[in-house]
C-alpha cells in the first residue's frame, strides 16, 4: 500500500501464532530488550551487593541470602515480562508448558535437583558463605560462593572444589564454623615415664595460652593438658585447647603450630620427649651362644684378614670360574711332548 511506513509495516510482521497469541516482529524485538535489561540489571545488583558483603564482615551470610534473592528475582520477573511483551498468553501455555516441564524433569533431574538443593542451601543456612566445611571425602575448605547448581570451595592450598549442592544437603557434612563458633581441638604428645606430670602440664599450658591463636579460658571452653595412657616406652598426653575461629579455618597449620609449641616448651623445662628403644638379644653366631658368640664376632674380622688372598674352594665349578679376576691366572694346558730323535 502506498504510503505505509515500511518500519510500522515490518513491526506488525507476524512471525509465529499460537492458539489465539501471534508474536510479531516488534513484539519479539521487545520481549528481547527486557529480558537483556532485566540480565543486565541482575548483574550490576549481584556486583553492588558482593562488593557491600565485602566490605561488612559481620553480615556477609545475610547478604548473600539478599543477593542470590534478589539476583534470581529479577532474573524470573524479567523472564515473565519479555514472553507477556512478545504476545504470549501465557494461561495458554499451562498444559504446553507442563508437558515441557515433565520432559524437562526427567532428562535434566540432576540439575533440577542441584538447583532445589542451592535455594535449600541459601534460606536454610545450614552452609553459609564464609563457613569452613569438610566434605565426606575428606576434602576441607571455606565456602566461597553458592551457585545455582554448585558451590565453590577453596582450600587453604588456594585449590577450589566445585560441589554439586546435592552433595552438601543429602551428605553428611562437616560445619566446622557453624554460627561463626570455633572448636576443640586435642594435640598428643608423649613423655618418659617417671616425669613430674605437674611440671609437665604448666609447662604446656603455659605455652598454649600464651599463644595467639588460643581463645581465652571461660566458664565452658579452657585449655587442659590430659593424661590418656601409656605407651611401650613413654606417658601418653593430650593437649585439650580450644583456638579462635579463624586459626580453625587452618586446621593443618594450627596443629603443627601446636605440636611445635608443645616440643620447644618441654624442652624448655627440661622434660625429656623419649626415643624409641629396643634390645637384642644375640642368640648364636657361627653355631656358638652367649659370651662365645661375642668373642667369635670380636674375632671376626681378624679371621678374615687371615684368610685373605687364600683361594676359595667350591664345588660348584663355574661359580669359582666367575671369582677369578685375572685372566693370566687360568690353567694353562701342558706342553706338548718332545720330539723323539
């Protein structure tokens, strides 16, 4: 038609109709624009608030509940806003969108269940950001972030351990900071049997104590020094101490701290740290017992000086052939009779 804005023209093309809705040109073009705008803006939240959870240690766990919120909020408010922009009904894609969803269910269940168990993780709290865990295969690390499928986990050898959050919610694990509590924590140690147990127990819980990364004794939670049994050779001791929350984020390091604190104060004191000992007992040498068998082994090696340069006599012939080192030493066959004039 002559006249027709070819812009307008183009806007009203209809590309797709379903049931009573068609989606048009334009209607797509800004059902697109506001889902990349809603994206757009979900980023730029989810960066304000980390950076503000950065920076406000105490109530980092509770901005990340806001963040994660807030982050998928916009995300599904800017989703159902394009597709009603584009001209879909959506009370009309119920059945469509519940058969989608069953097929969806069963090829991608894992993910469904990954997801599920991550808003789990985020409102429950049970496994916060900032927490110190250890994973049912022995892995331990703070949790860095709680993703939609998975949570990151850095160890203190700065590796990071991607967890499905199934793992973290139907496996038994291990919140060592837990509300932000510390824990107790038993270093052994051994003595020589006969020591004085006082002089041992001041000594080791003075060093404790004067260490940084021991919390203060209270009513509940103070350092103790226990004696748990004997050993073949030495008194069996525990050091019973209860570090800070931030020397438990470190429990490889806090126990050789400990373990080397422990050893410099007992050699400070003068406590002897006892070494291995065993007896034995020389039964028979050279098929003699006792005191005959300890001259025999005293005699040895002048027997051998003796016996040196001596030719060895075996029986087994190639084997004494092998022993000798010079050739100009091997038999040399007769001459040859003489001729008869």
């Amino acid at each position: 038609m002559a006249g027709q804005n070819p812009l307008r023209t183009l806007d009203s093309f209809e590309l797709l109709k379903l049931g009573k809705a068609s989606v048009t040109v334009g209607g797509l073009a800004a059902g697109l624009l506001i889902v990349a705008a809603a994206l757009f803006a979900a980023r730029v939240a989810s960066a304000g608030l980390r950076r503000l959870r950065e920076k406000a240690a105490g109530d980092a766990a509770s901005l990340y509940v806001v963040e994660k919120v807030v982050t998928y909020g916009l995300v599904v408010i800017g989703g159902v806003a394009g597709l009603s922009t584009m001209g879909l009904d959506l009370t009309s894609l119920t059945v469509f969108a519940g058969a989608l969803g069953v097929g969806v269910g069963l090829g991608l269940q894992g993910v469904i269940k990954d997801f599920a168990s991550g808003v789990s993780l985020v409102f429950e709290r049970l496994v916060a950001v900032g927490d110190f865990v250890e994973l049912p295969n022995g892995g331990r690390g703070v949790v860095h972030e709680i993703g939609p499928r998975a949570t990151r986990i850095r160890t203190n050898d700065s590796t990071d351990i991607i967890v499905p959050n199934s793992v973290l919610v139907n496996d038994q694990v291990i919140n060592w900071t837990l509300r932000n509590t510390n824990r107790r924590l038993r270093v052994p140690f051994v003595t020589a049997f006969g020591v004085d147990k006082e002089k041992v127990r001041e000594a080791v819980l003075k060093a404790a104590k004067a260490a940084p990364y021991t919390s203060p004794d209270d009513a509940v939670r103070r350092a103790q020094v226990w004696l748990v049994g004997y050993g073949d050779h030495a008194l069996k001791f525990e050091l019973v101490v209860w570090p800070t929350v931030e020397a438990v984020r470190r429990p490889a390091a806090i126990f050789a701290a400990y373990t080397w604190l422990i050893d410099d104060a007992l050699r400070g004191a003068g406590i002897e740290v006892p070494y291995p000992q065993r007896d034995i007992r020389l039964r028979g040498l050279f098929g003699e017992e006792g005191e005959d068998a300890l001259t025999s082994l005293r005699l040895e090696p002048a027997r051998r000086r003796k016996a040196k340069g001596a030719r060895v006599v075996s029986s087994n012939d190639a084997a004494a052939d092998l022993e000798r080192e010079d050739p100009e030493e091997m038999p040399k066959p007769p001459p040859p009779p003489a001729a008869k004039t």
